[in-house]
C-alpha cells in the first residue's frame, strides 16, 4: 500500500482544537517562535508541522480574516516546493543516512544518476540525529529570507536528538532570529531535556477517536471490508500509522489467532501454535506479534477478570522480550512458549 508522506499531505483531521489555536494566534499576530508538537506515533504531529508551514509560507496577513484553517491546495506553488524540499525558507531536519549510504548518494549524483524514492527507502539511515545535521539549521537561519516572511525548521523527531545535538538547537531556540519558527515533533517530549521543553510553546496533539481512524482507513484503504476497518481502528488505539502498519502485517489475523488460544485453553492444538509462531517470526511481524501480545495482556489485565494472572503474564512478557534481545534467542520458541503459556494460563 502506498502510504501518504506528512509533507505530500493535504488532508488532516482530529486537530481541529489545535488548528484553531494556532490560526487564531497568526490572526492577532502573537505566535511563538518554536512549537512542540508532542503526541504518541502515527497520530498526524508532521503532517500538522508541515500544514502549519505551509500555511505560514503562503498566507496572506493583510487578508487574515478569509482564512478558516491552515489547509493550502495541493496546487499552490507552496505546497509543491515544501513537497519537492525545494522552498528556500523552508529546511526540515531529521536522521541522516549512514556514511556508507551517504557515499552511495554522492556516488550516484556525481554521475548524473537519480535516486528515486524506491531506491533511498533501501537505505539506512543513522540512530541519531547528530549535532552535524543540527549545524545546517545554523547555516540556513544565517541567511536572509529570500521571499522576506518566515523561515521555518521541522525537526523530525526531537526526540531522535543526541544530547550534543539538543545542546546545539538549544541555542537557536534562545535566540532566534526574527520571523523564526521552529517545529519540533514529539513522540516523548518527557525524554528532551528540559530546558528544550521550556523555550517551546506546548502543542499537544490527542489520539483520534476510533470513528475518525475509521473513517481514514476507507481513504487510505478502500479494499478493507467495514469489519476489519472496525476491528483495526480500535486495535490502533487512536493511531491511523499503527492502524496501516496493522493492515500491512494483517493484524486482525493476528489478534484473533492470540485470542484463540486463550478461548481454546489446555485444549489447543500444537499444530497451530507451531503454524502461528512460523509466521510470526517472518519478516517484521515479530514487532508486530510483540505489540499486540502486550495489547492483550493489558486488555484482559484491565477486564478485572483473571487480572493477577494476565498481569504477571504480561511482566513475564516483557522481561522475556528483552532477554530474548539480549542473548539473541530463538524467537520462534520463544512465541511458541508464550502461546503455551497463554493457553494454559485461562484454565489454571
């Protein structure tokens, strides 16, 4: 499935509250120099930064009044040059591709060759955003603005800052230029040291509503039936990217097969549960298969029925996953035990 990048997207829901309270402080003119937009994963925090941008590139202050959101058509040339990274008063930061990768980059320009986007997803990119990457936001915000309005930074994400690198965009935040804005995207802004956090005005971002992922999924991905829409919606917890990460890796299977188990207690067939942890060790769907174990641990722990029990599996859980990381064990045994165990555990 072709997902929408957040600087290709034109389309935002869920942040209405939020969206407001900035259109309202570009109207009286009292916007803050940097933003915080914190908020859990896949909830819509870049593809806010880069509307807020966009909007800030293109509006027309003297005619503040006709403005009823920040949303630009895709067919502005703002929203073209911010989509192609090609507007002059505009410089996102983020993790950079390691050096090997890098030099193939080079490589490939310095003979008049084009990446596509195909070939730069293959590469890797570093852990870290590195105070090298944060020296360009320097330079640019040294130069004047070549249209004489904003100039505007997106950092995504902050929290993939190293302390080096959070020392040095600290400075920019205590000082900086006029008609700066900085937007840093969060995903644990309780992580970023906290003089980062106290230069920044707070822009929280809340999970969508279970009908509004829904209603992004039938967008995204007209082939899913309403049951699985309804299914994946409420397993994404508020998250449309978790929800089509989840339509990828064909979570509902997943989640119905882990619920299994438990309903079918001591009475499980072994052949299942080796067909179940054959699959779920293949390619990425062990994250997946740790993420939804721990979302059902949680949701029956909650349920009050069996509770000391689903708790303590999920305790048990989480120590063997990182064990599991640690000295580099069979994950498929590992499934399979937990499979065991979780059949077993209803009927104890």
């Amino acid at each position: 499935m072709d997902v929408i990048k957040p600087r290709d997207n034109p389309y935002l829901v869920g942040h209405e509250v939020q969206e407001k309270l900035i259109l309202d402080a570009w109207r009286n003119r009292v916007l803050h120099h940097a933003y915080l937009i914190s908020g859990p994963k896949g909830i819509g925090k870049a593809t806010f930064a880069y509307r807020m941008a966009r909007f800030l590139l293109s509006a027309d202050e003297n005619k503040a009044e006709n403005y009823k959101s920040l949303e630009i058509s895709p067919n502005n040339d703002i929203f073209k040059q911010i989509s192609a990274n090609a507007h002059p008063d505009f410089k996102v930061i983020e993790r950079g591709y390691i050096k090997t990768d890098r030099q193939k980059i080079y490589k490939a320009l310095s003979s008049g060759n084009y990446m596509n986007e195909d070939d730069l997803a293959k590469l890797k990119k570093s852990a870290e955003i590195v105070v090298d990457d944060v020296r360009e936001v320097c330079d640019f915000l040294a130069k004047s603005s070549a249209y004489g309005g904003w100039r505007i930074v997106i950092i995504d994400s902050v929290d993939e800052m190293n302390r080096s690198s959070a020392n040095a965009i600290l400075k920019v935040l205590e000082e900086p230029p006029h008609r700066t804005m900085m937007l840093l995207v969060a995903h644990n802004p309780d992580t970023l040291l906290p003089t980062v956090r106290s230069r920044c005005a707070k822009l929280e971002l809340k999970p969508l509503q279970d009908n509004i992922t829904a209603s992004l999924l039938r967008r995204y991905c007209s082939d899913l039936n309403e049951s699985e829409v309804k299914k994946i919606s409420v397993l994404a917890e508020g998250s449309i990217g978790k929800a089509m990460v989840y339509v990828d890796g064909n979570a509902v299977d997943f989640y119905d097969r882990i619920k299994k188990t438990v309903k079918d207690g001591k009475n499980f067939k072994i052949k299942d549960i080796l067909e179940f942890s054959d699959i779920a060790v293949k390619d990425n769907n062990y994250e997946l298969f740790k993420e939804l174990i721990g979302r059902f641990l949680a949701e029956q722990a909650r349920s009050g029925i069996n509770a000391l029990t689903y708790t303590k599996l999920f305790d048990d859980f989480s120590r063997i996953f990182k064990q599991t990381e640690s000295l580099n064990l069979d994950k498929r045994q590992v499934v399979m035990n937990m499979m065991v165990a979780l059949a077993r555990a209803e009927q104890s």
